[in-house]
C-alpha cells in the first residue's frame, strides 16, 4: 500500500485527500474482447507461418525476399497472441488507481495521469462471475472494438487488453480494472456519491482501504 500512496502522491492538488488507493490485480489477464482477439492471433499467426512456408517451398528467384516479407505479419500475430499479456502484467503492476473526495485518479507510472471527476457522470460498475474482482469505468462511453491495431471508433484502442500501451492519444477510458478489494472500492465510491465533492482536508489517505 505504501508504493501505491508514494506513486499518487505528486498527482494530489491541495487539500484532496484518498479515500481509497490500490491496483489492478495483476493475475486477471482474459477479458471478454479476448473471445475474439485470440482466435483472429491464431488465425492470422497461421496464415503468416502458411505464406512463409509455401513461398519458402516454392523455390525460384526472389523467394527468400517473398518469405522475409511474411515475418513482420508474423510477429504482429505472436505479439497479438502472447507479447501484450507481459504488458498487460506490467501495466497492472505499475498503474495506481485512487478514489480522492474530489475525482477519480489513474496513474500509469510516475508521468501518465488521467482522471474523471466524481461529480457527475454516467459510471459503470461490473463484477467478476465469482465476485472476487470489480471493473469500475468513469463516463464510459461506447467503442467500436476491432482487431487490426486495436483501434475502434476515434482511434481508441481496446482497454485492459495490453494494447492500450500503445494508446499514445490518451483517449481509452478512465477505469480501475480487476480490483480485488471490491468492498473497499464499493464503500468509497458510495461515499463519494453522498459527500459534496467541494469539501477539503490535509493531503493523505483517510483511512479507507
């Protein structure tokens, strides 16, 4: 909890103070948008290997370069398939989320902050199948998701998915993802909801967790 508070600590403005603070849970990796972005990385992987193998057979003139030309396609599938679920682990484990008595903070690292503020809003709030992990997204709105890239409607990139490292635009949502602590995160937001969000106090965590 300490490495958590010590991260968000420069994003604070004065006097706001954290109701709740925590992280990902960085052994949740499958979302829903992985029941189609793994078969089409299976699919197109194999394609890459099939056109590098029939080219490489073929014999004749240029087709080494022919072959040479599949391998970027290829690794584009097995980064698809395996590489952004290790950034997907990484993000979890450097991105703190917190709950301050004025605006939701997420804080990729030490230099990407994004925020939502608390007073107003629509807000979506969804739990795992077994209750252990809740997703809560701030002014959520919808996306078109596709494959290729990950880029959906205004080029937002899927979220949660590894991909949204490369999201360079800034505009995925504002979201906590796989919190473990659910009724932590349960109990600050209801407090939010009913206390004024003018109200300040010293910087710090108050004693919510």
């Amino acid at each position: 909890m300490d490495d958590v508070l010590e991260q968000l600590q420069p994003a604070l403005d004065p006097g706001e103070r954290i109701l709740w603070a925590g992280r990902s849970d960085p052994g949740v990796m499958l979302t829903a948008a992985d029941g189609y972005l793994i078969p089409l990385s299976l699919f197109y992987s194999g394609f890459s290997v099939l056109w590098i193998i029939g080219v490489s057979s073929g014999g004749g003139e240029g087709s080494a370069a022919f072959s040479l030309f599949g391998l970027p396609f290829l690794l584009v599938g097995l980064f698809y398939l395996f590489g952004r679920f290790l950034v997907k682990r990484r993000l979890k484990r450097i991105t703190a989320y917190a709950i301050t008595n004025r605006r939701a903070l997420v804080q990729v690292g030490k230099t990407r902050v994004h925020e939502a503020r608390l007073d107003g809003g629509s807000r979506v709030i969804k739990t795992s199948h077994n209750q252990k992990h809740i997703t809560v997204i701030f002014d959520a709105a919808p996306v078109q998701q596709s494959f290729f890239g990950g880029w959906g409607r205004g080029g937002q990139v899927i979220p949660n998915t590894g991909l949204d490292w490369f999201d360079f635009s800034h505009r995925f949502p504002v979201a906590f993802y796989d919190v473990s602590d659910v009724d932590g995160l349960r109990a600050a937001l209801a407090r939010v909801s009913m206390a004024p969000s003018t109200q300040s106090s010293p910087t710090g965590l108050d004693g919510h967790t």
